[in-house]
C-alpha cells in the first residue's frame, strides 16, 4: 500500500478531507494525520492477530494508547482512530518514569494473562522472514541464513515468565502523557512474550543510533526500581535479537537503494559480530 492510498482510506473512513491529511509515519502500518485532533493508523492486510491486539489494549490499564472508536476495515484494510498526541520522549534526559511505566504494563499483563487475555506469542524469526522477504536483493541467501540463524540462537537465551509485551519500546513510541505517566502508542507488536525483551529496542537506538551518553542506563534503573533485577544474561540476548530485527527491518526498506542496502549490509555484519559502537558513524 502506498502512503497516499493509506491517506485515502484513512479520511474515507473517518470523514476527513484528505487535502488537509498528511502521513506521519510509514512501516508496516501507516500512520495519517487526519486532522487537528485525530491520527489514524492504516493496517494493510489486517489478520486475526491485529484484532485480537486491538481487543487487548482496552484490558490494559490506559498503559497503550486506546483507541478512539471501533476500527473501520475498508478495500482490506483496517483503519483505527487515536487522538493526535506527541510522542517527544527525546526531550528527556532521564527516562526513570518510563522504565517504571514499563513495569507496569508488564504486571499488568501478567494479571491480563491469568484472566484468560488472548494474545499472539512474540515470534522475532517469523518477523524477521516477513521483512527479509521483501529484501532478496540486499542479502545472499547465506547472509539470510546466518541471520535467521542467529536469531534463533539468541531467543531461547530471552529468558524469563511471559507477560505481555509492547514489543517496539523505542522513543519514537513512547508518549509522556504525564510527569509520571509515560503511555505507549503504536501496539502492531502487542503480544506475549519474555518481559526482558521490551528494554531491548531502546537500549539499541540509544546504542547505535542515539547521541551519547546514553540513556538506557535511566530506563532500566526504573524498570528494576519497580520490577526488580533483571537478568543480564537474557537481556545482552534480547538486545542482540533486537539488532538483528533491526537490521531485517532497515533492508525490507532499501529497495532500490545501493547507498541504503550497503549499510544494512555494514550493520549485518556489526550485529552478527556483536561489535560496538554507534551505526550512525
């Protein structure tokens, strides 16, 4: 689906005039400003499990941003209204509250799960395969190997009870809703899996992407505050899948672009190596 069917739908299915709509974002799902106060989230291709997350996030204390209204499926898509907000968790230095916040949704879950709440498991090979399926012109099928390999590798190591998980904590999703309420938006990776693998996506943008210091030492200092210790062991080995989804994710992007597809390549190798060091370098 393109960004401006996405818009299309999106205000047919909202009323909106699309003259006035913009994409905000665009991934597997996209993101439209439909107006002042509403954004809509256009799901191609929506499956039972994006129904069953949409059912879920209502069970879940206000900690995912609920939507505004039932969603609306239109030509195959599933359309779901949220109120416009801001998601500026990058003006924060310390990020304590949303370690705790974290915690939170994750007692949470576990509650929800013991109630009978129904969700997908977390399953990052069968994420993985989706994006690299749309990438067969950056990786030869034994870099696709290796990477699908190590994945599989790591994620047993991701120890620790299911609960439910947002599955794509970075920044870019998280909305201080209040001094010391901090809310995550964007739920397509809502489901059940190891808690440990939630602090992973931000300790890897801080990491690799970010601006130093970084700020995952905060977060987790929260998280544990309120959750107690976690295991070391099985974070290094959610942060390395992690990586590795991340880089899956940077080539189904790539296209046509010799420039992009290179680096993914770069940061391949950086990931299967466990190196260091920032990728925007």
């Amino acid at each position: 689906m393109t960004p401006e069917q996405a818009v299309a739908l999106a205000c047919a299915a909202l009323g909106a005039d699309p003259t006035e709509a913009r994409v905000l974002r665009a991934a597997d799902a996209i993101t439209v400003q439909v107006d002042d106060t509403r954004v809509a989230r256009v799901i191609p291709h929506a499956d039972a499990d994006t129904r069953r997350v949409l059912a879920a996030i209502g069970e879940l204390d206000g900690h995912v941003l609920e939507p505004l209204a039932e969603a609306v499926e239109l030509e195959g898509a599933l359309i779901v209204s949220y109120p416009r907000i801001t998601p500026d968790g990058d003006a924060h230095r310390d990020l304590g509250i949303a370690g705790a916040c974290l915690a939170g949704l994750h007692a949470r879950g576990r509650a929800a799960l013991e109630r009978g709440l129904d969700l997908p498991a977390f399953d990052p090979h069968a994420i993985a395969e989706r994006w690299l399926d749309r990438a067969d012109a950056v990786f030869t099928g034994d870099e696709r190997g290796r990477l699908l390999g190590a994945i599989d590798t790591a994620w047993p190591e991701v120890a620790g009870p299911p609960t439910v998980i947002h599955g794509d904590a970075h920044l870019g999703n998280w909305w201080p809703a209040s001094a010391d309420w901090w809310v995550l938006i964007d739920p397509e990776f809502l489901s059940v899996g190891p808690a440990v693998y939630d602090l992973a996506p931000l300790e890897v943008v801080e990491r690799r992407l970010g601006t130093p210091p970084s700020r995952f030492p905060s977060f987790l200092s929260g998280y544990e505050s309120a959750d107690g210790a976690v295991d070391r062991r099985a974070l290094a080995s959610a942060i390395h899948v992690r990586e590795l989804l991340s880089v899956a994710w940077l080539a189904a992007r790539s296209g046509d672009d010799s420039e992009l597809a290179l680096r993914t390549r770069r940061r391949l190798i950086d990931a299967l190596e466990r190196r260091e060091g920032s990728w925007l370098a």
